[in-house]
C-alpha cells in the first residue's frame, strides 16, 4: 500500500470520529523490541508547546503499559470497518497471553520516524515520541465520570491511567 505523508491538522477531524469509533490501535514497543497493538478509544489530537501531539491514555495494569514505559515512541494506526474482528481481539485479550500479530493477521512493520511499530493494513499511521507523561489522579476527576467509567471508589489504584504526550514526529496513509 502507498502511503503519503501528511501534517497536522490534516484529517484532524476524521481521526477523531475513528477514535470515536474504537478502530484506532495504539502499538507500544518494549525494550527487547516487541510489540503489542491495544484498541483504544480514548484520547486526543491537539497542538500545545508549538508542537502537534496525541495524548493516549493507558491503564498501568494493562500489558501496553510495560512497552509505553520502556520505549519513549509508541504509534497510532487508524483502521477501517474491515478490522473490526482485528479490533476486538486487541481490545479484549492481553499480548502476556497471545501474541495479537499472529492472532489477527496484521503486519507490523517499523517505524519510519521513531523506534515504533506500524500497522501495514492502517489507511494512517501516526508516529510519536512521547514528550510528557502524568498519571492520572482519581482525586481531581468528577464523580460521575468515575461511576460511569470505573465502576470503583477513589481508592483503588487500579484503575488509573498514564496519559502519554506523544509528539506527532509524522503522519502518513492512504486516503480514501
């Protein structure tokens, strides 16, 4: 598939309602230089510090967290409809477990701007390097974000995600 690269805030827009969507893999890559790809269905797309950045968010008990802190470059690859089985693998069962690129079909390839791992079969790739991190505090989130979304009590420590500031180092895909 031939990718062109584009800049930020070209398909701002788009990427957002895949986001939306759940058809959005996050990849992190651990030290030994593996690779996981978790569906994600939170997170953002902004400009801040003059630099264009994707902020994902990670729950510390998830196998992505281990990559996510052991590499400073993680990727965001946007799929189609046509992945949708692809997608509820990755969001359901754990890379400890099952080894999700045999499992699902996808073809990692290497990063072109960071030490991240791409999807093949994503109509964009975005490649970052993560510039800020911050855990998240369930002190300072709204109560019924936390009974909606976490089903617990501001004491469980669980539940609480680190948000990655990845700097956007390139985009690139195919559009439709």
């Amino acid at each position: 598939m031939i990718k062109k690269e584009f800049e930020f805030p070209n398909y701002s827009t788009e990427m957002l309602q895949i986001l939306k969507e759940g058809r959005v893999l996050l990849v992190g890559k651990d030290k030994d230089g593996k690779s996981n790809p978790m569906t994600i269905a939170w997170g953002s797309i902004m400009y801040a510090w003059n630099r264009p950045l994707f902020v994902a968010m990670v729950r510390s008990s998830r196998y992505t967290y281990k990559h996510m802190e052991e590499n400073n470059d993680f990727t965001v690859n946007f799929l189609s409809k046509d992945y949708k089985e692809a997608l509820g693998f990755c969001g359901s069962k754990s890379g400890r477990d099952f080894d999700k690129w045999k499992e699902t079909g996808l073809t990692p390839i290497d990063g072109k701007f960071v030490n991240g791992t791409v999807i093949d079969e994503a109509f964009i790739n975005m490649e970052c390097r993560t510039v800020y991190k911050d855990e998240m505090d369930l002190n300072a989130l709204e109560e019924s974000i936390i009974k909606l979304k976490y089903d617990t009590d501001k004491n469980d420590q669980n539940v609480e995600h680190t948000f990655y500031f990845g700097e956007i180092m390139g985009m690139y895909g195919q559009m439709e």
